[in-house]
C-alpha cells in the first residue's frame, strides 16, 4: 500500500509523512531528499549526478556514494539547487525510475511534489498539504533560524519554479484530497492522513 503527500515546501510534508509512517507502520520516503542528494552529487562534480548512487539508511537518513548525507542536504544553498536539478526532466526521469522501484517493494508513506501524480498515480491514497504562504514560511525560517520575510521572498521563487516546470510540475492529483494545515497541529494532521489509510486498508 502507498500513501502519497505532495505539497509545496514548507506545508509540512516530512514531519507529517515520517509520523504517519510510524504510526501505520509503513517505511517512509522522502523523494525530495533524492533530488537534494543530486544536487550535492553535482555540487562535488559528479560528471552524471543524476545517476549517482542514493539510497537510505535503516533510519531513513540519505547516503550518497554509500556516504551519510542528511545534514549535508539540509542547507539553503542545497534546498535551492535541488528545486533548480529537479526541474531537469532527464533528473526528473532517473529519480521516478528508482523511486518507482523503492516503493513496489514493501508498504510506504512518500511525500514529495508529484508523488500522486507521476511517480504513483495508482496510489491508494493520495494527500496534497498546504498551508498559507505566510504560515509555510514561518515554519520554514523556524527550521531554518532564518528571517520570514526572506525566506517568503525565496519561498515564492521556488514555488513559482515548481508550478510552472514543463516536466512533473506542482500541482494536486485530481482525486487527491486537499489538506490545509495552516492552524493544525501536526498531530491533528497526522491523525487525519492514519484514519484515511486505516479506511483504505480496510476496503
């Protein structure tokens, strides 16, 4: 069984996606995370960094190479040119192959900007979380320590890239349903995306 979270940065996906993941039991993906670690690939010169070794640790971290990569990824400057490499269709392509393959395996949680879209359309269930543009970028400054008003400023850039890139461009699967979790707390949200799981599984 898949559950599939799209949205754009800042609505909330990980924190969402790795609980609801523990809570049903299910292995969580992050595809975001991959195109972050192609970014880094192409940041260290990697002549095809698209077809760079990623996998996964037992508790989810990125490796690279076979190298642990999580905290090298969690940059600005790296979340900046993951949304720039994931514009490449060809980026794109390589990633929802391996991606395609990670989750016929077992039960997942992945979230991402077109998991219900491209790489799962057939998902059984299918979330797209947002929040406020104002709400995502205070959450994402939080993270970050960084100011609201700029991170707003690159927030809107990227969100701008995401919708408008010809290949696999953000946007709701139709038969997604549509989260707001702006005044939600996370273990509300959570508690909505488990009970709609649990309902799947049981039909």
């Amino acid at each position: 069984m898949l559950v599939a979270i799209d949205g754009p940065a800042g609505a909330g996906k990980s924190t969402v996606a790795r609980a609801v993941a523990e809570a049903l039991g299910f292995t969580y993906l992050d595809t975001g995370a991959m195109y972050r670690a192609v970014a880094l690939a192409a940041q260290r010169g990697h002549r095809l960094p698209h077809l760079a070794e990623i996998g996964f640790t037992d508790d989810g971290h990125v490796t690279l190479e076979g190298e642990d990569v999580e905290a090298l990824i969690r940059t600005p400057e790296i979340s900046e040119a993951a949304s720039r490499v994931a514009a490449d269709p060809e980026v794109r392509r390589a990633l929802v192959e391996q991606q395609r393959r990670l989750i016929a395996q077992a039960d997942w949680v992945a979230e991402g900007r077109d998991v219900g879209t491209v790489v799962a359309p057939d998902a059984e269930v299918k979330i797209f979380l947002t929040a406020t543009d104002e709400e995502r970028a205070r959450r994402r400054a939080a993270q970050l320590g960084a100011d609201p008003a700029q991170v707003l400023i690159e927030q809107r850039i990227r969100d701008e890239r995401d919708r408008t890139r010809a290949d696999s461009p953000l946007r709701p699967a139709e038969d997604a349903i549509r989260l707001d979790t702006t005044g939600l707390s996370i273990e509300e949200v959570v508690a909505r995306i488990v009970a709609l799981a649990e309902g799947a599984r049981a039909r």
